[in-house]
C-alpha cells in the first residue's frame, strides 16, 4: 500500500480513484462508488460512468494499460470518512450489468 501526506490525518495508506472519486471525496459530495480488484494492482475505486468505460474497453490490453493512469491517491482516512458520511456502499463491478 501506498504512502500519503494528508493535510487532515498527516501520514496515511491511501486509496486509488478515479477523479470523480477524489473530487467527491475533497468536497463531500455522494456519487456512486464501484470497484474494480486487479490481480496484481489490488482495489481501485471508480465512479459508475468511469466503470462503464472500463467495461466497454477491457478486450483492448492497450487501453487497460492507458485506464489504470487515470487513479489518483486519496487519503485512506478520508476516503473512509466520505463513505461513512454519505452512508455509501461499495458497488462490485460484477454486480453491474452496463
């Protein structure tokens, strides 16, 4: 897991999102929240519309490749915080048929 400096909770784990994620999370808005579990990258968190781009694209091993440099670090700490304060659940990628 990786490292951040969270100007709210200093040194912490972070948690990989799409931009959506991290611009809601900064300010405290509830959309959506899927995740996507890689093999070898572990849990990455995406709102539904980046979800569904990945869906459409992951028989092209190139796009794959260009999708995962669109996550971004969010404190752990935070990321939990927003969860807890929009009450929000984690929908699992195969849960949803686009």
């Amino acid at each position: 897991m990786g490292r951040i400096i969270c100007s709210k909770h200093g040194g912490t784990g972070i948690a990989l999102t799409c931009s959506h994620i991290s611009d809601a999370v900064s300010n405290k808005i509830r959309i959506n929240l899927c995740s996507i579990n890689e093999e070898f990258l572990g849990a990455h968190w995406l709102c539904s519309d980046c979800l569904k781009i990945y869906k459409d694209n992951t028989h092209n091993d190139e796009f794959v490749e260009d999708f995962f440099g669109i996550f971004q670090p969010v404190c752990s700490q935070c990321f939990r915080e927003w969860k807890e304060l929009h009450n929000i659940v984690i929908i699992e990628s195969h849960d949803i048929s686009i």
